[in-house]
C-alpha cells in the first residue's frame, strides 16, 4: 500500500531557516564583542607598560646625570683650588717649587685619583716642570690650544680638547691657566691633566645597561669622557665631537627630551646638566630599544596569549555558527527527501521486474562479452604500446629538428637585417650560425637514415682483414682537436700479439668515433682514455677480440647501463645539456650486432666503462641490399 508523503510546509521551512539566522548573528556579534574589547584591553595594558618604562627611564638617567654631575663638579672645583693655591707660589718661586712634591703641598688634593699630571710651562711655550719628573724634558707644548690660548693673552681657567699628553703617553683632560708675574706679565702656564677614566668613581658602581651611556661633553660639543657599560671606559669616543649637541639641548643648560643620537645612531631617552659654572655638559642617554625590551617581551606573551584565547573562540563560534547551519540544512533535507525516497522506492521496484526478466539474456551473454573483452584488452595493450612508442619517437625527433630549425630560421631574420643594414659582420656571423645549425641537423638526419639501414640489414659491410688497433688509433687523430682542447691523453693497450680481425674498416671507425665523442664531452679537462684491445671468445668458443673503452668522467648509474643503447636515451647522469642526438650508442650497437658480436657497459668506480667483441673471422653472415652506398 503506498504511503502518502508531504513535503516540509513553505512556513515551517521559513522558522527554521529563521531561527539558524539568528543564532548565527548571536554567536557572530558576541565573538565580535570579545575580540574587541581584548584587542582594546591590550592596547590599554602596552600603553600603560611603555609609560611607566619611560617614566622609570627618565627618573633613572635624571639621578644618574645628577650624581654624575655631583662628583664632576667637586673634582673640578678641588682641582681649581689646587690652581688657585699652586699660581702665587709659581708667580714667585718659579721652577724652585718642586711639582714632583705636590702632594706635600695640597694634601686635600692628594686622595683626588683623577690627576696625572701637574705642569708649568714657560711663556714661550716650552716645559718647564712636570710633577711626573724631576728633571722635565724640554718639550714644547706651544702647539697646544689649551696652552696657545694663554700665549696670546687668554685670562682664567681653560678647559682643553682631550689629548694624549707627550709625557703622561695617556689620554687627559687638560685645566690650564696663565700665572702672572709681579708687573702683571705672563710668568708661566699651570697646567692639570686629568683622566677621563678617573674623573669619576660613579661608572664604576653603576650599571648603565646594554645601551646605556654616560657622557662629559664640553659646551663646544667635544667629548671629554664616555662610558657605555659597567667599569669600562669608552676612549674610541674621547676626544670626538658630538654631533647634534646643540640641536639637542637647544642651549639650555639642564633638561630632557626623546631625540636622535648620531653618535650611537638610535632613538634615544636624553639628559643633561651643565656642570657647575664650568663649560661642560653632563649626557646621559638610554636608547629606546633598551627602554622598552621588557614590555616589549610582556606585551609579546600578552599578544600570543590573547591571540590564543580570540583563535581558540573564534573557531568555537565557527564550529557552532557552521553546525547550527548544518543542522538546518539536514532537517530541511530529512522532510523533503521522504517524498524523494517513497518516488524513487516505486521505481526500484518496476526495475526490478524488468530486470528479472533480463536476467536469464544477460547471463548468456555474459560469457561471449568475457572472451571478447580478453581480446579487446589484449588488442588496446599492443595499441597503446605502439602508440606510446610512436608519440616518443615523433617528440623526441621534433624536439631534436625544432632546436636546429628555429635557430636557422631566427639567423636568417637577423642576416636578412644585417644584410639590409650592410653588417657584414654580424652576417657573416648569422650565415655560419645558420650553416652550423644546418650541419646539426643534417648530422640527425644522416644518423637516423644510417640507423634506420642497418636495423633493416640493409647496410653492407665491407669486410677485410685489418688492425683494429689503427682503426682506434686513426679514430684518435680524427677527434684530435677535442681532446686538445680538454687537454686529454689516451692511453692505447694491446693485451694480445694478435690485433688483427675480418671486420668494416668504415663501419668500426665509426664505432670508435661515437665511443670517443662520448668519452670526450664526459670527461674532466686534462682526464685520461683508455683503449684496451685483448682476446676474447665468443658464446659458442670461436675466436674473438675484445676492445674496451674507459674514461674518467661522471660515469653511468648501474640501473641505466642496459637502457643507454636504446634510441634517444641518455643517462640520467649524463644528461646534462652537453649536446647529442642519443642515437651515437645505439648506431654502435647495430654495427656489432651486424659484425655477430655483443656490445655492453659495464659497472666502474672510474668514469664510463663501455665494452664490445667482434669475432676474428667476421659474422657468419652478411646482409646484402641493392641500396647505393652513402
């Protein structure tokens, strides 16, 4: 009894599908809402992390310039002291003050480890007394600008360009200032040498960071002392000009500002103090990178983390959003495909009749289909063997002849200009062009006609007794230019006193010559041939000579010796773009196989190792045709 089916109802089929809807756009906005807010609460949390690391930098380098600037200050004013002691006693004892006893004279001033030197120089420039000796060199320092300075009448404390000082032999600070005599002349020029390593003890108990750097720079922008890390001293710096000094600090003697550092070039947090009343700048810096590596590494965890959670909920509401769909798709698909199925149940069943009653012809015509169905198989397999064989040799010849033929026909064009254009030149280049190309594929052609001939036996030899040994040796002077240029040898063997056999003198050298050609193009520059002729015996124990050819080149893998001699093949590992046909092998074999011998590549360590054997009194038979000689 058939079952009356209806198909889901227009009104019902619009609930559902409304109701997908709107659990997907639920699911869709609520996704849409947790992204955002924890993209916005990262952006919060980055922010707030760069701005305490740039508030911490900024407080670190303000009380590092401030210390810094401190100890500078005290060193300086307890050196100007010093100056300020040391002028009447060397305005009226002259050189009788022993320099060398300074200590005794400023105890206060002894613990100071920053001073090298103590000199007094006399107004014509030239040393007068050193506290490093007690008896000074006449050296003279009128070069010098923090000396010239007070040569041509310069009051008051001058603070020089660093310099290595020719008696300390080490870099310093020169304080200098002119001494007056008793009528108001230039008595002499004191001068005090510090070291900028120990200007201060600061560095030393400070870590300044990988970028860190802590400088004291003079108002004329050059470096009196620099240090970049912990305890060390950078001199390379000492001495230079700071580049943007003034574009920096805009002239004010204290402050701060984010600005690019020339001299380190990076982005840098910048501070400055101007040391007491003296011309010196205090610089300290952080480079950006440095300020921010650690948030940089927190807000990376944060990032993955974040984008961990959004990817982990973005594919639950994809996986929800794509099964609520599903599941729609699948109750709207189980109501209207039970009337399908009840359709297409009845008409299963009239098939089934039919089929019942050609069952009983199908069966006997089941066997005659089997046999003809072996024949066809068998037919197609032998049809598609010779088609594939014929596709190979028609795409490898067109492959061989297009090569030639479009470089004949591309040097033609270009000789047709050149010759409308009077280059004789450049035509005589594309006529010998073309005639090369010409020969190329004259050469294919004549190779496949004579392979053509003597796989049909329609190739005679000319047998006579001769010396297969010329016939290699004469193979070797025909090819003489190419191994010339490849600087080769061959090495000639004979194994046996018995050199002669009944063969084709044309059709062995012929032999030889692909055999050399091969060898040549595959050997290393300035290898060795080797050409060994010994006795042999052919399968049924007539007398034979064996020749074996070897060269020292890229060789023949073991899976491919048999397959070289088939048409158009050439080694995998040889293939290399050197140029050939692929027909030299396997003319080589056809001409033994005529002669009654065996032709063959062997395994070899060495290079390509090929061997042939042709019986001494010649084949026992000889194919014979009507065909003209070429």
């Amino acid at each position: 009894m058939a079952i009356k089916r209806r198909s889901l109802k227009p009104d019902r089929r619009r609930r559902i599908e409304r109701s997908g809807a709107k659990l997907r756009l639920a699911v869709a906005i609520s996704a849409f809402g947790v992204v955002v807010g924890t993209v916005l609460f990262f952006c919060a949390a980055v922010k707030e992390a760069r701005s305490y690391a740039e508030s911490r930098a900024w407080n670190d380098i303000g009380t590092l310039s401030a210390a810094f600037e401190e100890q500078a200050r005290s060193n300086l004013e307890m050196v100007g002291s010093a100056m300020h002691f040391l002028k009447p006693k060397l305005a009226a004892q002259g050189t009788n003050v022993r320099l060398v006893d300074w200590e005794s004279y400023l105890p206060a001033v002894a613990s100071c480890s920053c001073i090298v030197q103590i000199a007094f120089v006399a107004p014509d420039g030239r040393l007068l007394a050193s506290s490093l000796s007690q008896r000074s060199p006449p050296v003279d320092l009128s070069d010098r600008d923090h000396i010239r300075v007070h040569l041509e009448g310069r009051p008051g404390l001058y603070f020089g360009r660093p310099v290595i000082g020719r008696i300390s032999g080490q870099w310093t600070i020169q304080i200098s200032d002119r001494v007056d005599g008793p009528g108001g002349e230039l008595a002499g020029i004191l001068v005090f040498s510090l070291s900028p390593v120990s200007l201060t003890t600061l560095q030393q108990s400070v870590n300044l960071g990988k970028s860190g750097s802590l400088m004291l720079v003079g108002t004329d922008g050059v470096i009196r002392a620099s240090f970049s890390n912990r305890q060390k001293t950078d001199v390379a710096l000492v001495g230079k000009t700071y580049p943007n000094l003034e574009e920096i600090t805009g002239g004010q003697p204290a402050g701060q500002r984010r600005a690019h550092d020339s001299l380190h070039n990076s982005d840098t947090f910048l501070r400055w103090r101007k040391v007491g009343n003296y011309p010196l700048l205090v610089l300290s810096g952080i480079a950006e990178p440095e300020v921010y590596a650690a948030v940089d590494s927190a807000a990376a965890k944060l990032g993955a983390l974040c984008a961990g959670v959004l990817a982990l909920l973005l594919t639950l509401s994809w996986v929800l959003v794509r099964e609520s769909g599903r599941r729609v798709e699948r109750e709207i698909a189980l109501y209207d495909g039970s009337r399908r199925l009840a359709l297409a149940n009845d008409s299963l069943r009239r098939r089934h009749r039919q089929l019942r009653r050609t069952s009983g012809a199908l069966a006997a015509e089941r066997g005659r289909l089997e046999r003809v169905n072996v024949e066809l198989k068998t037919a197609k397999e032998q049809a598609d063997e010779a088609n594939r064989l014929k596709t190979a040799f028609l795409m490898t010849i067109s492959h061989e002849f297009r090569t030639p033929m479009h470089a004949i026909l591309n040097y033609a064009v270009f000789g047709l200009k050149a010759a409308r254009g009077h280059d004789e030149i450049r035509l005589d280049k594309c006529l010998t062009n073309i005639k090369t190309a010409g020969d190329r594929l004259l050469g294919m052609l004549n190779a496949l006609l004579d392979l053509s001939k003597l796989e049909s036996a329609w190739s005679d030899l000319d047998m006579e007794r001769g010396n297969l040994m010329d016939v290699a040796r004469n193979a070797e002077v025909e090819l003489g230019s190419l191994i010339e240029d490849k600087a080769l040898r061959v090495q000639f063997e004979a194994r046996t006193d018995e050199l002669e056999a009944v063969f084709d003198a044309r059709r062995m050298m012929q032999v030889f010559v692909n055999l050399f050609s091969n060898a040549i193009k595959f050997s290393p520059h300035g290898g060795t041939i080797s050409v060994t002729i010994a006795d042999a015996a052919t399968p049924d124990g007539s007398a034979a000579i064996h020749c074996h050819i070897e060269d020292r080149g890229i060789g023949i893998p073991e899976d491919e010796l048999d397959r070289v001699f088939d048409k158009f093949a050439q080694s995998g590992k040889t293939n290399i773009g050197a140029g050939g046909s692929g027909l030299g092998l396997t003319i080589c074999r056809e001409i033994v196989r005529l002669h009654g011998g065996r032709i063959w590549a062997a395994p070899s360590t060495t290079g390509a190792s090929i061997h042939f054997e042709i019986p001494r009194a010649g084949p026992e038979r000889i194919y014979h045709t009507a065909l003209p000689k070429h």
